[in-house]
C-alpha cells in the first residue's frame, strides 16, 4: 500500500472469521508498522492501539468486528521517504487468543507540501 509521510492515516478494519463478522466484544487489537518483520516491538515506527488513547476505536456493535484507524500525521512524519516498512494487525480476543487479521508492507512517498497552516 502507498502513503504519503506526513499525511494522517485513516483506515478500516474489518474482522471476520469463516467469513461471519468477529465479536470483538473486550477485545484489544493493535496495529504495528516496523523496517523489519523480525524486529521488536520497541523498534516499531508506528504502534496504535484500541486501548485508552491509542488510534483504533472499535466500532458499535463490538459484535460487528469493525474498527477504525486513525494515526495522526506528527507519527506519520517519522516514516522515511522511498522506503517499504512492514506492518500487521493483531487482535487479543477476551479469552487471550491472539490472531494476526492481517499484514502488509507500506511504501513511503515523499511529500511535497511540507506545510500544515497557511
């Protein structure tokens, strides 16, 4: 997927498990953008949350397994230009199960306007 740095990131998630939408009810589900898939965590670029005050907002009903996505553009700045990052998706389900929904890379294009106010 292309993005532009710099530019605030908004997207859906949509959860499904043999093809029913997946109950999200008390669930925590994070999304996680690195340089290498085999880094740590604590190496990560971008790491949003649905808990308190991170960026994934799950979506009413939770049973609708739908979320939100939102990482703000001051984050976004961070990523490097004419690079390929890799990211995932992973959902902690309330009885602790983990599963990653899914994984991509992301390829950074530069930005042209730099500015934020006129």
């Amino acid at each position: 997927m292309d993005i532009f740095r710099g530019d605030t990131f908004i997207g859906d998630i949509i959860i499904t498990k043999d093809g029913v939408a997946y109950d999200l009810s008390g669930a925590t589900l994070f999304f996680t953008v690195k340089a290498s898939a085999l880094s740590p965590d604590s190496a990560a670029v971008v790491r949003e949350t649905s808990g308190e005050g991170g960026g994934i907002s799950i979506t009413d009903p939770p049973t609708g397994g739908r979320a939100a996505l939102t990482v703000a553009a001051s984050v976004m700045e961070k990523l490097i230009p004419n690079k390929t990052y890799q990211f995932d998706i992973q959902v902690v389900d309330l009885s602790g199960a983990v599963f990653t929904v899914e994984t991509g890379t992301l390829s950074v294009l530069a930005d042209i306007t730099r500015r934020v106010s006129v």
